[in-house]
C-alpha cells in the first residue's frame, strides 16, 4: 500500500493504491468494519480487480494495470433515504465532466449511472450505502472505467475503452484526480442544498433522452422515449399506453 495526496477539498486527499483485491468496495466495507473511522473522500484504487461487480451482480472485466478500478467513501448524513439518487446523480455526473474534454458530446450517462460513448459501455458506478435512522450514514462508491485496455473478452458484452476510441494511453492517476475534483464539486453542490441543479444537469446528460427507441419489460417489447427522471431515481417514459415509471430491474434497453 501507498499513500499519496491529490488536490482538492477532501476526495482523494487520503488515496491507497493497492496492487490486487477482490473488489474495492469490499475492501474499503471491511477497512470500515475494522479499523478507526476513515476520512470523507478516501479512495482505494486497484492496480488488478479480480471480482469486481456491476449492477444486478454483474461481473465487471478489468485487464490489470489497463483500467480505473476505485472506490471512494462518502459519508452524507445530511441526505436523506428518500434523495439517496441524489448520490448516484452527483457521482455520474463527476465521472461525466471528468471525461467530457476527452470525449465532447458522444459521451453520455445511460441511467441509471453506466457511462456510455455512443452506444458502447465505457465505465460503471456501484453505490452501497449504510444507512442510520432517516439519512445515509455512509456511502460506499465503487467506479470501473476502461481506460487503456486495447480489447475485450467476448463476455464483456458492448465495452469499450478511452484507448480504442482515440488510440492513445492515458495516465490513469491524473484521470482519477480530475474525476475525484468533479465528483467534490457536484457533492458539495448537493449539501449546500443545489438539488435542483444537480438533478436538471444529469437529466441533460442522459443516454437516450427525448428520443423514441426500444425497450423491454415484463417480457413485451416496446418503443418509447425517456422523458424524465423522478426525484427518486425511476425513469420515465413515455409510450403508446402514456408515461410510466420504472425501477432498475423492471426495465431493458434493447440497445445491443
């Protein structure tokens, strides 16, 4: 393990690299459990992440030393259970801005927080959260971004990576830095009570919005068109039968 120190208010001010682990997220749950309370904003980062998870406990495939594979730990007593998507909004968005001087406008925010370029899977967000009496004790975010891997396992479905799209390597410590800096600036944004701000800019960024394309669910296929994001976190679409609302596992995007 070794420490260094980014710029910035407090994420990424406490920074371990370690070289292998199973999941950063486990990692720092159980750094958590066992040790003295840790800093606001301290990241693990992982040179190799062997069992890293997706959503709906989806694999995440990772080369060793190729990708981003980092956890940061949060701790927003001032949030309640019921804008918890607040969260998952700012840590997208964070990841977003970081990536956009890259990447302009083909980059998006498919919901409700993959970070796709066109119709290509880029990186990941898996928040867990810990929660006490009405508002979120602690939040456990684990990020996966592809970053200079050259190719992908056929299992790795419709992943792509900064280095395939603009044929160049990248520093993966200076990517995490800018992303640790705009994932703070839309935190403290969200405390200081911007909750507005923060939902309207990632509605903005959102894959697929306003746009009639195919979905599935309850195993009917239609075509739709998203048109909102409720305070909550459920999509809204909109389709033949009017607008209706979705959670995470009620929903396909039939975009392969």
């Amino acid at each position: 393990m070794q420490n260094n120190i980014f710029s910035g208010l407090f994420v990424g001010q406490n920074l371990v690299t370690i070289q292998q682990v199973d999941s950063t997220n486990t990692f720092l749950k159980t750094l958590l459990s066992n040790s003295k309370p840790l800093p606001e904003g301290t990241v693990i980062m992982a040179e190799s992440q062997y069992a890293g998870r997706g959503q709906q406990q989806n694999k995440w495939h990772s080369e060793p030393g190729k990708n981003l594979t980092f956890s940061i730990l949060l701790t927003p007593a001032f949030l309640a259970i019921s804008d918890q998507f607040d969260l998952n909004r700012v840590v997208s968005l964070g990841v977003y801005d970081a990536l956009h001087p890259y990447l302009s406008d083909n980059l998006k925010i498919k919901w409700p927080n993959d970070i796709y370029y066109g119709d290509r899977k880029l990186g990941g967000i898996l928040i867990e959260t810990h929660v006490q009496g009405a508002n979120i004790k602690d939040a456990i975010i684990g990020i996966g971004l592809n970053i200079n891997q050259e190719s992908f396992e056929p299992g790795a479905g419709n992943a792509i990576s900064l280095r395939q799209i603009l044929h160049r390597d990248y520093d993966l410590k200076t990517i995490l830095s800018e992303i640790c800096g705009h994932i703070e600036a839309y935190y403290l944004n969200l405390r200081a009570g911007k909750f507005l701000f923060v939902r309207n800019t990632y509605l903005s960024r959102l894959y697929w919005l306003n746009e009639v394309k195919r979905f599935k669910s309850n195993d009917q296929v239609f075509d739709g068109v998203i048109k909102n994001v409720k305070e909550n976190g459920m999509l809204v679409v909109e389709n033949n039968n009017g607008q209706q609302e979705f959670s995470l596992k009620q929903i396909e995007f039939l975009n392969k």
